[in-house]
C-alpha cells in the first residue's frame, strides 16, 4: 500500500480499549471505523501555514457537536464539496495532500458507569471530542501523549478525532490510541461499533428541538407551529415557528433569527396572524398578513406583557399588561393577608383594547384590583373578565368572580360567582356559557359521590349556563374525564381535552342528544389542539409512552389523522425505545388500580432486572405522555424494568374515584403501592424482588417517606420536594393551605391530628429501615425545603442511611439546563449504587 501511495500519507491506527482485570491489561482493538475526508485547507492569504494549521485544529470550521454519523451518510461542507462517511478497517485510512483534514468516529456502548483513561500517542495534529465537547487538543507536531479521564455513562458515545496531516517528509504516520480501565470495570461492560443506532438519553430530552405551540388559520389551509431548541451554550432556548400548508403537509416559511417567539394567533375572519416576540421585559406585537406578504409591528416594546387575544369578529385584541407592585420593598414588610407570602399578590393585571387599524388603544380596567380576560362575546361587543377575592373564613378560601364588560357602554355587570369556578366560553350565537369548575359549582349541580362523601373539586367539570333564564346544567356529572380545556366550535357540538384515565384524550359532547363520543387521535395523550375558525380542519400536539411527541393534522369531518411535523426525526431514526404494557391489578379493598410497565430496549425476559416503581399519587394521573421531567425511557435505556401506578384518587378516572383522595393522605395509596408493587413482582419474574426502588415527586414524594416508613421491600428510595410533615406544608407552602382546603377538606392540625400528625412521615421516622435519597430545590415555594431537612436531620439521628441532595437557585421543578442534567444523573447513579451494586457513578458526582 506504501509502495502505490507513494506521495500519500498513510494513517495506521493503533484503536484499543485496555483493560485492567484480574491484574493484566486486556486490550479491545477497533478495526473498522467512520472516516470522512480528507477534506481540503487552504491557506489564508498572509497566513503562515505551520502556524495556521495550529490554529485550524483548534477553529470549529463546522459544528460537530451533534454529531452521531452513520455509515453513507452525507455532509454538505460547501456548494462544492459534499462528502460522505465510509467505514474503513484501519490499515486502510490515508492522506492525499499536506494540509488535510479528516475525521475519525468511533462508538463506544457501555451498560454501566465506566470510569476510563483515555491515552492517544501522534505526531500530527488532533482534535479529541468526546460527546460533541472537545476534550484535548494537540496543537504542535511531534511525539506526544495525550491523556484524558473519561467518565462514561450507560449508553453510547462517540469519540471524534479531528486530525491535521502536518507532516513533512514521512509518508506514514502512527496514532496510539487506548482507554486504560481499572476495576471494578471489565471487559464485558464494552462495546465498541460504527453504529449510531443508540438507546435514548438525557441529551435527547434537553438538546433536540422540540415543538410549542400550533395553531391554524381561519380557513384551515395554513398552520403554524412554534420550535424552540437549546442554544449552543445552553443557557437558553431559541424559539422560532414555522408555516404549514395543511392539504400537502409542506413547509411554507420560516420565521427564525433575532428574536423569541412566544404566542402565535390567527385571525378568525383573514389570512393573517399575530404574534409576539420579546427582549428583556419588553414585548412588541407584530401582525403578519399573507396576502400582502407583509410584517409589521402592531405595539412596541411593551413593558410586563402578559398575553393577547383575538376578537372573534377580527378588528382587534384584548391584551393584558401586568403592574408589579413594590410594597415588598423595604427591609420589613407588614402582613395583610395570608397570600401576602406570594411574590406577586399584590401585582396587578390590566385589560387593553387593541384596535387592529389605526391601532388605538383604550384602557378596560383600572384601579386597586387585579383583573383577567376570560373569553370575548362573538359578535365582540363583550368581553367576560375575572377577579379572584380571597377570604380564610370558608374553604378553598377564595372566590372568583366572572363580571361582563359592554365594550361601548363601559358598563359592567357580576354575571358568575363561585368557590371554585374556572374558565369560560360563550357559545357560538352569544345566549349561553360553556362553565369549567368544580363539582360544587351552582349549589353543588355537579356532584356526583356518595352521601356524607367529600367531592374533589379538583376534579374539573363542564357546565352549560343561559345567560337568559341564569339556570345552569351539569353535562359532565356521569363523564368520567377530567375536563382539561374546551372548544365549542358550534351550535351542536363541543369538544374537550381530557385527562381520561392516564391518557389525554379528545371527546366530542353532542349538545342536543347529550352525549359523548371518543375521537381516536392515534396517540395517548393529546398536548393541545387548535381549530380553524371557519371549516372542519384542526391542528394538534400528541405523543404516546413510547412515541416522541409531534404535530398532526386533524378533519372533523372525516376523522382523519395525518402527520405534519416531527422536529425530531432524524434524532429519534438512530434511536431504539422500549415497549410498554399495560398491567393493572385489583386491590383488597376491590379497586382496579391502573399501572403500566415499561421495558428495556434490549429486553431479554430470561435475564434479571432491577426495577424502579413510580407514582405520584395525588390529584393527576401519571399521564402516558412521552417525556416529562421524570423520563421513564432514559430510566428505560438504563437497564430498568419501570412500573407506573396509578394509586386511587387521582382524577379521570370518575368523581367517586377522585373523591377517595380528599382526607386521604397516604393512606390507601401507600398500602396500594406496597400491595401493587407485591403482586406486579409475583405476576413479572423478570424483576429481582430484591433490587426494587421507588421514587415519586412532590405529593409522590411524601408518598414514598409514608411508603417506607410501613415496608421494607424496597431497595432503595428517592423522595423529590416531598412533604415530611402535613402541618409545616399546610403553613409554610406557598399553596399548601389551598391544596389542602380540597385534599383535606375541612380538616386542620388542630381538629385532625390523625392526618397531620399520623399520616406525616416524619412521626414514623424511627420505621424507616430504606435507603433513602431526598432530593430538593433551594428555592422551592410550593413544598419548602425544609420537609427534607427535617426528614433528613430525623434520618441522621436516628443512624440511618440518607443522602440530601439541594439543587442551588431551583424551585419545584429542576429547570436550568446543567442543574437538570446532573439531578437526573444522580437518580439513576442513585440507584445504580443500590439496585446494581455499582456505587462508583454516585460517587463520582459527589466526590
């Protein structure tokens, strides 16, 4: 070969893993890989070459950080030159001319936590990238050792040599290249391939561009769907939207670059839509009309910008403004009221009219209270707006009003009033409202439980109010569902986005034969929808457990279904998902508890698996939804068996079902998770009884502190922002009296101590013989931080095994981008130390 590439400079790559085992080195050699190149550098004008090829090894020509090449796969570098990966055995790769550059890919799969050294011996220049991140750089010719510790993952990974033939008179080169492993980390744990084919990890769920929002045009010939994607650095999401045509599913126009693109409405009479961007604090609304191909600002720069909507008639919006109130200011500040304790009681939201020519603007409301548009009349005379009134003298301690506004009288008028009133919508010819609240709604008109039974009011229901005769009907009081949103989109019909069951689904309400019919979307769980205001088209979000989430199209008139974008195709095409299956069970007590279960992607039923049982078990299901922040395919791709129940109380499932969770706490859904998780082990012989965790978050995460204080069959628990004691949430949380004005209806610390005190964790602390995990954010307002510093300081005294992790700066949800991905490392290292015996992962993250 040497001989017939005589002016060729020949790579001969020494690829190995070694391994440390049993006091030897064991060595694992690569002898096919992916090349691409070589690819032609040119010399800048004035440039010195030996110091430009210093620095092009450094300079990111082309962004690498995403790739996962395949063998034939394409790369478009310039007009010119495109070119495509090959899988060479090594003794074949070469260089043509002085200057080139190629690139070197390699996979490495691991099915555990592996801690490495990674060692590469060359005289040319290199580029190391592991994961899309360089890791070294060699910038000078000649003999060097590079080394680098690696800490890798379960899952694949890609190690990409960027490489520079600096050579001058050899016409061969050597690379040496090793990864030095010492125990506990074998041979086996290994394996090396030219395929992207992968399972799903934590970078999909956080790096991929994901879909927003969709809506659709007047007509139902266009939509627009909202894109938002990591940037480079992370710190932030770019967010853009794209137009569809609706008939043949293709792209139209791209609206991306320079700004952040939030809210997205269409016009109900033309081809024109609104939208919103913002800078800072400031917002600028912008109309966009198609037929004129023109973009224009409708206001500028608007300060505290809360949101739009569009007059049904098309001559203007409804905008609200929000006026931050500065009486926190100060170093002491006196309490008025209970909800004084929220950062924003005392701000207010303001209502503006927004003519659409001419762009004049009149001021709707005023003064010391704080009002929210709620629907505007169809022929747009009227708006409905909203003021909540809070009081502690009667649960849930607050009153909602629902006032009308004649837009040319200025005159208002208290239409609605009640406890738990929600969202409504005028029907399409203006006589009747379309009302969402809680079954106790209208001198309790919805209730549907036993008697002497507490309702969950948590459980949305649907009403029909006249606004002629002031009688209102429950439609939903024998619908199961929970109602989630509504589109009465005419005379005769109704749609709803539920929670039914652990799925979300669409139901059409006939509205003169009252019924219901499910319409078959072809997911699980239904995102949301948007319906065109003329025509029978629509636009919808939806995913499945196992199916990414993407955006389709929708014919009311015949049903059908059709897929219109997936932003995330190419990702999920190299990606293997597990399957999952439902598996209910009937408890003692007689009820059917709902669960599923989800399996590993390379799932062998003649092997052993560790098992993590989830739940939150309060007042939602756990929906079988995609994604989430607790993503049961990563957990999946991490060689766990995943089993989800839904302990009873949650809502979807019928009033009588819902109502079992008000002055529960814990209660039957703790003995439901022990009992569930007994027999889902005796009915899956595939799961290791003994290396079973199990986790739950918030009202799951008290869960799992009750759940391990009255059993000792699991192997470990994770408790995240779980609540240790009734009585400091009650108090102490943000929301926690008015989340227990319905979960523990009428029941106080001081006329229930059997819940407060008995139902809490932290008074059987002394039972807990589990490890346990206590995961929280510093700044979490809704479950304070101190519910794991309580447990966690019992826990210490009592000598037991604890960890307490504190997320700095995050609340409830762990949401800033690197936060999130070590918290999500961390419970699978977590268990990984207890259901796999493999501590050195935890141990690595908390040195």
């Amino acid at each position: 070969m040497l001989n017939k590439f005589l002016k060729s400079f020949c790579v001969i790559l020494f690829f190995s893993i070694n391994v440390l085992a049993s006091g030897k080195i064991e060595t694992v050699n690569i002898n096919d890989i992916l090349v691409l190149g070589p690819i032609e550098s040119k010399t800048p004008v004035f440039g010195e070459e030996e110091k430009y090829y210093s620095e092009l090894i450094k300079f990111e020509n082309v962004d690498v950080s995403e790739w996962m090449p395949a063998e034939n796969e394409e790369m478009q570098f310039d007009k010119n030159t495109k070119l495509k990966w090959t899988k060479k055995n090594i003794d074949e790769l070469e260089f043509t001319e002085k200057g080139n550059t190629i690139y070197l890919a390699a996979y490495v799969n691991v099915d555990r936590f592996v801690k490495a050294n990674l060692k590469i011996e060359t005289e040319n220049l290199i580029n190391i990238y592991y994961d899309g991140s360089s890791i070294e750089t060699k910038t000078e010719s000649g003999e060097k050792e590079i080394s680098k510790e690696l800490l890798i993952e379960n899952g694949k990974h890609i190690i990409l040599l960027k490489i520079i033939n600096n050579s001058k008179d050899k016409n061969e080169f050597e690379i040496e290249m090793s990864l030095n492993i010492s125990e506990p980390f074998i041979k086996d744990n290994i394996e090396i391939s030219t395929s992207p084919v992968r399972v799903t990890a934590i970078r999909e769920l956080l790096d991929n561009p994901k879909l927003g929002n969709v809506s659709i045009s007047v007509d139902g010939k266009t939509a627009a769907v909202q894109i938002s994607k990591r940037t480079k650095a992370k710190d932030k999401d770019e967010k853009w939207f794209e137009l569809y045509n609706i008939s043949d599913g293709k792209l139209i126009k791209t609206y991306r670059g320079g700004m952040s693109v939030n809210q997205v409405s269409w016009s109900p009479v033309e081809n024109k839509f609104v939208y919103s961007t913002n800078s800072g604090d400031n917002s600028t609304i912008w109309i966009n009309d198609l037929d004129k191909n023109t973009n224009e600002p409708l206001l500028v720069d608007i300060k505290n910008f809360s949101g739009f909507e569009w007059s049904p008639e098309g001559s203007f919006l409804i905008c609200t403004v929000t006026e931050n109130s500065d009486k926190r200011k100060g170093d002491l500040f006196k309490y008025e009221k209970v909800q004084d304790r929220w950062p924003y009681a005392n701000d207010k939201n303001y209502l503006y009219k927004v003519e659409l020519n001419g762009g004049t603007i009149t001021r709707l409301t005023a003064g010391d209270v704080s009002c929210d548009l709620t629907v505007i009349s169809p022929d747009g005379r009227k708006i409905i707006f909203t003021q909540t009134e809070y009081d502690v003298k009667e649960r849930p301690y607050q009153n909602i009003k629902h006032f009308m506004l004649d837009l040319e009288t200025m005159q208002h008028e208290l239409i609605l009033e009640g406890n738990f009133l929600g969202n409504v919508y005028f029907s399409p010819d203006g006589n009747k409202l379309l009302v969402e609240g809680g079954s106790s709604l209208f001198n309790n008109l919805g209730v549907n439980v036993p008697e002497g039974t507490f309702p969950s009011d948590f459980d949305t229901q649907a009403y029909i109010y006249d606004l002629v005769t002031k009688q209102a009907e429950a439609i939903t009081k024998d619908f199961d569902p929970e109602i989630g949103s509504s589109y009465w989109i005419n005379d005769n019909e109704i749609y709803f986005n539920t929670t039914d069951k652990s799925c979300g689904h669409l139901y059409k309400y006939n509205v003169t034969q009252k019924t219901y019919s499910l319409i078959d979307l072809k997911n699980d769980v239904l995102d949301q929808i948007s319906f065109s205001a003329k025509g029978n088209k629509a636009v919808f979000t939806a995913s499945s457990s196992n199916v990414p989430k993407k955006a389709y199209t929708f014919d009311l008139a015949t049903n059908e279904v059709k897929l219109l974008s997936f932003p995330e195709a190419e990702q999920y095409s190299k990606i293997k998902l597990g399957e999952v299956k439902d598996w209910n069970f009937v408890s003692e007590a007689g009820r059917e508890v709902e669960g599923r279960v989800y399996y590993p992607p390379t799932f062998d039923a003649n092997k052993k698996y560790p098992a993590i049982v989830y739940y939150y078990g309060g007042t939602g299901p756990v929906e079988k939804s995609f994604e989430g922040r607790y993503p049961f395919n990563v957990y999946t791709a991490n060689g766990y068996v995943i089993y989800v129940l839904q302990p009873t109380g949650a809502n979807g499932y019928g009033q009588k079902n819902s109502a079992v969770d008000v002055n529960d706490w814990g209660k039957v859904t703790a003995a439901e998770v022990i009992e569930g998780t007994k027999k889902f082990l005796e009915a899956h012989s595939f799961v290791d009884a003994k290396r079973v965790g199990c986790m739950g978050a918030s009202y799951g995460g008290f869960l799992t502190q009750n759940v391990i204080t009255k059993t000792d069959i699991f192997a470990a628990a994770i408790s995240h922002a779980g609540i240790s004691t009734l009585t400091s949430y009650w108090g102490e949380g943000f929301w926690g009296m008015w989340f227990n004005a319905v979960a523990a209806a009428e029941s106080f610390p001081w006329n229930r101590k059997d819940i407060y005190v008995d139902h809490s964790p932290i008074y059987s602390a002394d039972k807990i013989t589990t490890p346990l995990l206590l995961l929280h954010g510093n700044s979490d307002p809704n479950v304070p931080l101190g519910e794991s510093w309580t447990m966690y300081t019992a826990l210490k005294v009592l000598g037991k095994d604890v960890e307490l992790i504190e997320v700095d700066k995050q609340e409830h949800w762990i949401m800033q981008y690197n936060k999130r991905i070590k918290w999500t490392k961390t419970i699978l290292a977590y268990f990984d130390k207890y259901l796999k015996n493999q501590p050195e992962w935890f141990d690595s993250l908390y040195k």
